[in-house]
C-alpha cells in the first residue's frame, strides 16, 4: 500500500507520528528510517513490516495478522515474510541474539523488542552546511539550490557554473544531490552523480571546476556561517 502501515504510531487522530527506538527514527509521513542523521534504506514492504511492529510494540504481531496487514486479499508464502525480517535485521544491525531488536515468538509471531518513544515532535535537529572558498554557508530544510544565479542558497560566480548547476535537498535530517541538467557535471568525489545522491558528512562535491565539503553535525554549525536565512 502506498499510504504504508501506520499501527498505533498515529495517535487517537491517526496522523503518522515519529517513534524512536535504539538509534533508529521511524518517520511514517515521509516513509523514511534514519539512524542519527543518516538514512537506512528499506524495501516497501520491509518499512511496512517495521512500521507495524514499532506501532504494535510490545505486542507480538501474529503471522496471520502480518499477512492480513501488509498483504491483504493476496497469497504469499511464509518464506516471504521470513525474508523481510531477515531484512530489517540486517539493515538495523540486529546481531545480538540476546537483546534484539525484532523478536521473534516462535510458532506465533513478531515483536518490536527495543523501547520506543513515540511522539510527534522532530527528531533530534541535524545541521547542514557546505564549505566553499572559506566560506561555510549553512542548508535549510527542503531545496538548496546550488548556481550562479545571485537567488541560489549556494551562489557561485563563475561562468562555467550553470545558473542552476545543482541542489541539494535536507529532509528529514537527510541530505540528497541531485544535478539540475548542468552543462559542466556535479560530482561527488570521482564519481558523476546518477539522480539523486545522499550525502554523508565530509563528501567533496565538484560543481563544474568549484570544490564544495558537505558537512553534518547534532551539535550545530560552526562559527562564521554565512547564508544564515
């Protein structure tokens, strides 16, 4: 289902809430799982999977209602949901047999084993900002915009910078790249980008012949930040 699993994780007004558990923020609205302020990648299903259990947790959630829940009217095997718990072990780095993260009760069912605090505040605030010739000009939630036009977050007044060269969207406390069509390339690192991009603190982005360092951090930005809107 598009829409996605929301469990209890809603509240009485059924609005999808943030739940925290472990490093982890489960954030049902933008279908997104993050561990600090990097995000871990899911399959649909498996995220359906996991926003069930974090909204039943502590709950054991039989197998039956598993299937009922993410697969409704369709036939699927129980190996099938064997494979997403596999999944959201890996991903979440649920090796610890002894306090894990997804528990399995045995000939029933599934449970979220870790604490969750859900509420429907932010999660804890990742600062954004790019380092470009001295400068450190700081990222705002949704569209930074990277060009020579003087309107760009990221203004960078060369001619062989497109007037929008590139952008970089924060949500969620995340960050992606994404070329805007330039003539002269974005790259992070050596490598061309290929859509949207996630960046993690340290990453070395050329626009055209400009060097640029993404950086995050939770305990806010540096000093001197410019572009403070």
């Amino acid at each position: 289902m598009s829409g996605g699993i929301r469990g209890k994780i809603g509240g009485i007004s059924g609005e999808p809430a943030l739940a925290r558990f472990g490093p982890f923020t489960l954030d049902p609205a933008t279908r997104q799982v993050q561990r600090g302020a990097e995000v871990v990648h899911l399959t649909p299903k498996a995220f359906d999977l996991l926003a069930l259990l974090v909204g039943e947790a502590p709950r054991v959630v039989a197998k039956a209602e598993v299937h009922d829940r993410l697969w409704q009217g369709t036939f699927v095997s129980d190996a099938t949901l064997v494979g997403l718990v596999k999944e959201l072990r890996r991903v979440l780095d649920d090796r610890d047999r002894s306090a894990p993260i997804v528990r399995t009760a045995h000939g029933v069912g599934y449970a979220l084993a870790a604490a969750v605090d859900r509420g429907p505040g932010a999660a804890t605030q990742a600062w954004h900002w790019i380092d470009v010739d001295g400068r450190r000009i700081r990222l705002v939630d949704g569209e930074n915009v990277i060009g020579r036009d003087p309107a760009s977050r990221v203004w960078l007044d060369v001619a062989s910078v497109s007037r929008r060269h590139a952008r970089i969207v924060v949500r969620a406390g995340a960050a992606l790249l994404e070329d805007l069509g330039s003539k002269n390339q974005t790259t992070i690192g050596d490598a061309a980008l290929n859509g949207p991009t996630g960046l993690h603190d340290g990453d070395r982005i050329s626009v055209g012949p400009i060097r640029l360092v993404y950086h995050t951090s939770s305990s806010g930005l540096p000093t001197e930040t410019h572009a403070d809107a």
